[in-house]
C-alpha cells in the first residue's frame, strides 16, 4: 500500500480559488502527502488522487457507478493493483436531514457508516448558519468508533482535520477513509458554498 495512507491523522485542505474540487492533505508533519483533482464536465464523478500536484501517479479513484442517483455509490479503487477497496454510499434521503452514507466492503456489504454529528446541529447547518457551524463526522464499523472527520471553523477556507486514532487495530482501510473525506469537502461541501 502507498505509504501517504500510514498516517492516523490528516489535514485536508480544498482550494479556496478552483473550477473543479482540487484538495490537499498533509501529514501530522505538515507535509503534502495527497493531491486531489476532480475531473472537470464529467457526468459522472471521477475523483483522482495523486501522491503530488504533478499528478504522475494516481494512487486512489474515486468513481460514481451512475449520473444521477439520489443514493449515490462511489466505489473506492487503489489503481496500483487495479483493486476495489470498498464503496462508500449516501444515503439520500436521510441525509437530507443529517448527512449520512453507508461504508461497503468490496463485495457491496454494509460494513459500517458515515453520519454527521446530530440532527439538530446538522439542521441549524441547513437552515441558519451554514459554514459558521463547522460539520463533524463520525465513521464507524459495526458499533465500533473508528474515524472522526471534523471541519475546522473558517470563513474563508475549507479544512477538516481526519483522526483515525481511535482506530489503532487499522480495522478501516484508510484509504476508505481518504475517500469519504474527500467526498465530504467535494459533494457535502458545496451545500455551504
């Protein structure tokens, strides 16, 4: 596996001045370790992430399997080995009131989810004060805790902070993880702007 998914703790950062989604994560050290490009006029999602801004080597797609789907499907493939990793599912109407997907394992079993903090948080989001209440989300497998994506508060950028620390046994794939960050800060982001 490529060694920018070692890491228990990310920095994601989206470009503030960008046609398309272009992310960065960084490392606890501060160093770029994963660049992300959406593909521009595409019908469907194709969201590449590289190991630099060079974009020599793709290290993760991230790939809509439909145009339009109100439940929308985004399979995860590590194109080093041409592998699926997994697939990460929102679910759409239940997220119209809390944000919430499905994580599925490379055989399309619900292994776990992804799910704002609390509706009631997640409806002031919506209705009030959009990006002044930063979103949190929870990502578990079975019942068990195993990530924390968290949007820093910031009026003129988008950042969330990735934590996998609780995840010490490496039970979710990190690249999965990766994934639903990056759907997060391209898909859920642009309800806030």
């Amino acid at each position: 596996m490529n060694p920018a998914f070692e890491f228990d703790r990310y920095l994601l950062k989206r470009q503030v001045f960008a046609l398309t989604g272009k992310l960065r994560f960084f490392n606890p050290q501060e160093q770029m370790v994963l660049y992300v490009e959406q593909k521009m006029f595409r019908l469907r999602e194709d969201i590449r992430i590289y190991n630099d801004e060079s974009k020599n080597q793709e290290v993760l797609l991230v790939k809509a399997r439909s145009i339009i789907d109100f439940n929308a499907a985004y399979d995860v493939i590590d194109p080093a080995y041409n592998q699926k990793v997994g697939t990460l599912r929102r679910k759409g109407w239940r997220s119209m009131m809390r944000d919430e997907w499905e994580v599925l394992d490379v055989n399309d079993n619900v292994i776990g989810m992804l799910f704002e903090d609390s509706v009631g948080q997640a409806m002031l989001r919506r209705l009030l004060l959009g990006s002044l209440l930063p979103q949190n989300y929870d990502m578990t497998l079975g019942e068990t805790r195993v990530a924390d994506l968290r949007q820093r508060f910031n009026l003129f950028a988008y950042q969330m902070d990735l934590d996998f620390s609780m995840d010490p046994a490496r039970r979710l794939d990190r690249r999965l993880g990766i994934a639903a960050a990056t759907l997060l800060a391209i898909i859920e982001g642009k309800q806030q702007g």
